[in-house]
C-alpha cells in the first residue's frame, strides 16, 4: 500500500510526461494485458489450435476434410472457427468463456475417445444446432447472404427453400435445413 501511495503522490522526480508515475505504470499495465487477451483470443481462434486435441483431429476434423466447407471448386475454405466462432468481439468473448466447459470435459476425458465423442456426439450436435438457430445462423451469415445468392442459379428444390418470402414466412434458419454440412449427422438411437 504504502509504493502505491508514493506512485500516485505529486514530486517532481517522480512525474513523467505530466503524469504520475503510477498512472504510466498503470497505462503500460492495462495494455500489456489488454494485449495478452486479444493475443490468446486470436491464438485460440485457429484451425491448428481447434484440432490440436484428439477428440478433434480424430473424429469432426476428418469429417470436415471431406465436406464442401473444406474443399470444393471454388477454392474457398471455411476454416472451424468461421463456423463455430463469433466475429463481432463481444460475442467471441461470450463464447470463449462458454467454452471453458469444454476445457472442463478435456480434462474429465468425456470425449477422449471414438466411443464416449460418438456417445456425446448427439448432444453437442444439437447445443450447437440451438446456439445457431438464436443468432439466426450468424456464423453462415458471414459468408452466405441472401442478397448475393443467385437463386436462378439453383436447383429446384433449393432455389424453392431460399426463397426469402418463404424463409420469413417460415422462420427458419441456415441450419434447420443445412444441418450434416461438414460434419456426419449423429445417430438418434444413441
């Protein structure tokens, strides 16, 4: 308490560039932290760290290897977090924090094999198919617009379902109809 109180006390010695020196300390403090946390949010908002765990690698990442999100014609990829990761900043935060369960269930080994990922597959399946539906599908958004879809363009059947009238009307969602997208639908009877 009392280097506190000498760091916030007016002398002359003790200012610089007309501040305190604590409030400098203070300022110099706040960014490097403030840095640390975008840097670790950055870090873990990649593909290599979203499948540096087992459970990942062995089991969705395979499956998204072979989905239309991974490789297609185009040549454009949407990588783990574009699909499962908000872009606007307070929402990666809320994420982030909600995915410390996940870290909780790492250590627990409740998905730490073939087995017990499939056993839980449903449940994860649809906590995320729920996070979609409130956010109106966000993360598909963010690559996909009705604006720029050229429905002409598309078959029957799809070109009848992106029917902005019908959507509306309907109240659906990218993923009450795209669900399996890039990873294989869970077994109901698990």
């Amino acid at each position: 308490m009392a280097i506190w109180k000498k760091l916030w006390r007016p002398s002359s010695q003790w200012w610089m560039f007309g501040m305190p020196m604590g409030a400098i300390a203070a300022a110099v403090f706040g960014v490097l932290v403030w840095g640390g946390f975008n840097w670790s949010l950055e870090i873990t908002n990649t593909e290599q760290f979203c499948v540096s765990c087992h459970e990942m690698s062995q089991t969705v990442y395979d499956e998204y290897k072979e989905s239309v999100h991974y490789k297609n014609a185009s040549g454009v990829r949407a990588s783990c977090p574009d699909c499962h990761v908000p872009r606007p900043w307070i929402h990666k935060v809320v994420r982030k924090i909600r995915a410390s369960n996940e870290l909780w269930h790492k250590l627990l080994g409740t998905i730490d094999t073939p087995e017990k990922f499939e056993k839980h597959r449903l449940a994860m399946a649809e906590r995320v198919w729920a996070d979609m539906r409130s956010t109106d599908s966000r993360e598909c958004r963010n690559c996909h617009a009705y604006e720029t879809m050229d429905l002409e363009e598309q078959h029957k059947r799809a070109k009848r379902k992106h029917d902005p009238k019908r959507v509306e009307e309907k109240g659906e969602t990218c993923i009450d109809c795209h669900q399996g997208v890039a990873h294989e639908m869970p077994e109901e009877d698990i």
